[in-house]
C-alpha cells in the first residue's frame, strides 16, 4: 500500500486540518519514523490551501510507529 510522505513541516501544516468537508488530515508515522498521510487524503482533498498534498512523493506503507523507551523521534 502506498502513502503520501510529509516532512516535519509539511506534517504540522496539515495536521488537523479539513481537506474535504468534514474530514481532516491525521498524519502518522511509519516503522521508520516518516510523517505519512494516506492517499485517500491526498486523492480526496478538495480544500485549495492543501492541493499541494496531491503531489507528495508516495512511499511504501511499512506499518505503525511503535515508540520504544527513552525514544526522541517526534
């Protein structure tokens, strides 16, 4: 399965936030601690502030982020 991946940056711009009517971005994070969004989110979005979202490089979906003891990733 293919994801849109999002820079730190990029994950924070859109987090929370509507991309169609009455549904919002929930980045998360991969296996290997990229900030990924789902291409549903990418194909649906209609909201003309986050088109940009449409052209994210798609990655490989590696399953959840598992955070371990004395992690730092963010």
């Amino acid at each position: 399965m293919l994801v849109g991946l999002l820079t730190l940056i990029e994950k924070e711009a859109v987090e929370g936030k509507e991309y169609t009517t009455d549904s919002y971005f929930n980045p998360i994070q991969d296996l290997q601690g990229n900030w990924v969004i789902s291409t549903q989110e990418m194909d649906q979005c209609t909201n003309s502030d986050y088109m940009w979202v449409k052209q994210l490089p798609l990655i490989e979906w590696t399953g959840y982020y598992i955070p371990t003891s004395g992690s730092t990733l963010n």
